[in-house]
C-alpha cells in the first residue's frame, strides 16, 4: 500500500511540472511577435497622417495595426486582395485599430489599406507592398 500512494504521489508531482513545463513554452511563444511590414498612409484629407502596420504572433496569426495623428470616430477599415475585392474589416474607436487578421487572409495577399469616413470619403490609403 505505501508503494502504492508513493506512486501516485510522484505521478502527481511529474504531470505538475510537465503543466508548467507546457504552459512556460506557450507563454515563450506568445511573446514571440515580429514586425511583418510597416507602412505611411498616404493623406487623402489634410491632417489623416499614420501608419499601418502587420505583426506576425509566435502562433502564425497576423495582426493588422493602424495608428493614426487624431482620432477619425467611425472611420472604416477597408483592405483590398490582389484579386480586387475589398474587405471591411471593422471601425476605428478612436486613433488606434487593431485586429487578427482571419486565418485565410494573409498579409502577402492584399493589395491596399483604405481609410473610409462615414460619409463615404476615403481619409487615407496605403499600397501594402511586403520589402
């Protein structure tokens, strides 16, 4: 009986540190981010100036960031593929627009970055061309 509970204590006390072992790799891997591409908008309105830029995540997932001098409330976030079809990808809140690009939307993929206003007119546009 007492090999027995020894067992399974230091069955325990193994699949403890193999978790931490685990779970100290997954946060290594998450901090893994590198800067994919950096882009200037170009203004289409005086006073829209910013950039846009992809990180890639230790997971293989794609950030898309687009920071920008003042705050355009509801301003769209529209990309364009390489095969000319355009996506919105959401609303800025305030001078910051930040999303994970979806799995099948890769960076090398699109084409243009597009800043819409609410009222329809393009506040700014980039070319995303990878280095």
């Amino acid at each position: 009986m007492n090999a027995v509970n020894r067992f399974s204590r230091n069955l325990i006390y193994l699949l403890f540190v193999v978790l931490v072992v685990y779970l100290l790799s997954l946060r290594a891997q998450r901090g893994k981010t590198l800067v994919v591409g950096k882009w200037p908008l170009q203004p289409v309105v005086e006073g829209v100036e910013g950039v846009a830029l992809v990180k890639q995540r230790g997971d293989g997932s794609q950030v898309l960031i687009v920071k920008v001098s003042k705050a355009l409330p509801k301003a769209k976030v529209l990309v364009q593929t390489k095969d000319g079809l355009f996506y919105e990808l959401g609303a800025m809140q305030g001078a910051t627009f930040v999303i994970t690009l979806p799995a099948k939307m890769k960076v090398q993929e699109l084409k243009f970055l597009r800043l819409k206003g609410p009222e329809g007119r393009i506040l700014a546009e980039t070319t995303l061309k990878m280095p």
